[in-house]
C-alpha cells in the first residue's frame, strides 16, 4: 500500500467549510478533526422542510469532492449535525 500523505488539517477543515459554504449560501459551518476523520456542524435555513436523510444529503453533496479517491482529504465524517437555522 502506498503512503497517503494529506494536507493539514486546517487546510483540510478550510476547504470543507469552504465547499459547504458555496452549496448551501447562508450555512454556518463548524468543521473539527484530523487524520481523515472530521466532525461537521451546520446551520442553514435550507434544510426547513428536509428530513435528516435530505439535510445530510446536501452537506454530503458539497463535499463529494473532497471525499472521492485514494488520495482524498477526508476519509470519514465521523459526526454530522444538521440543524434548522431559525
């Protein structure tokens, strides 16, 4: 098996925000973790109306990128919390 190297995690945690923040426009996003493994927090009034299922279906749809591959930055998302912005 070849040596993955990743990014640091900040740099990690910066692009999730990052890729969050342009799908879903008025999120608030708390992103923590390393190693691969990272816990995600957001808050929009976008998920109004969405079960879980349809919340975390966004978030996971911004970040696909950043899942994709051998070599991708984030291997899991260990927690994901998906609240309704009042």
């Amino acid at each position: 098996m070849p040596l993955q190297i990743h990014a640091p995690p900040s740099e990690t945690i910066e692009k999730i925000r990052e890729a969050i923040l342009s799908a879903i426009e008025d999120a608030v996003v708390e992103v923590d973790g390393s190693g691969g493994h990272f816990s995600i927090r957001v808050t929009s009034s976008q998920f109004a109306g969405k079960n879980t299922l349809g919340k975390q279906r966004l978030v996971y749809s911004a970040i696909a990128s950043l899942m994709k591959g051998d070599s991708a930055p984030v291997h899991a998302v260990d927690r994901l919390e998906t609240i309704v912005a009042e």
